[in-house]
C-alpha cells in the first residue's frame, strides 16, 4: 500500500470520505462501502428511506441526510456548460 492510498481525505461532512484505496476513492459513509452515488440512485429509483435503511443496516436516517447534503453542497460548485442547442 503506498502512502497516497493511506491518506484518508474527510469531505464537508465527517460522515462522508473518500479514500483512494475505498471504492477507487468515491466519497461514501464513513466506515461503509456505501457510496452516495449509490444512496442518491436509490433515491431516484424512488425507494423510501426506510427501504435503505432495511437494505443496509449500517446506515443511519443522519447519514442518508449527510450524503444529500454532500451531494447538494457539490453540485452547487459545479460550472454548467449548456450545450448547443440546448437553449431556446
């Protein structure tokens, strides 16, 4: 394992990580394997908080709020290139 693999970066909230060496440095829950992007997609796919939380029993109701407001805060830094012909 070399050092850059060790290092653990805490994001915006101490429940989300991100970590090279964990799930090719996607942000998850601290102490999971859940990725955001994973609880965002259910989120989407319309299952209920408490169907995840009934999927993943490591998961807290708070940590469903930390990785919206994780994906929130990010996509709130996001620049926007609107493509051709996408605006009338």
């Amino acid at each position: 394992m070399n050092a850059v693999s060790e290092i653990e970066t805490r994001l915006s909230h101490d429940s989300i990580t991100s970590s090279p060496g964990i799930m090719m440095g996607k942000p998850v829950i601290a102490g999971t394997r859940i990725t955001v992007e994973l609880i965002l997609r259910k989120l989407a796919a319309r299952e209920s908080i408490e169907q995840i939380l009934d999927s993943h029993p490591r998961l807290s109701r708070e940590s469903i709020y930390a990785a919206l407001r994780f994906a929130s805060e990010s996509l709130g830094h996001e620049i926007v290139h609107p493509l051709n012909g996408s605006i009338k």
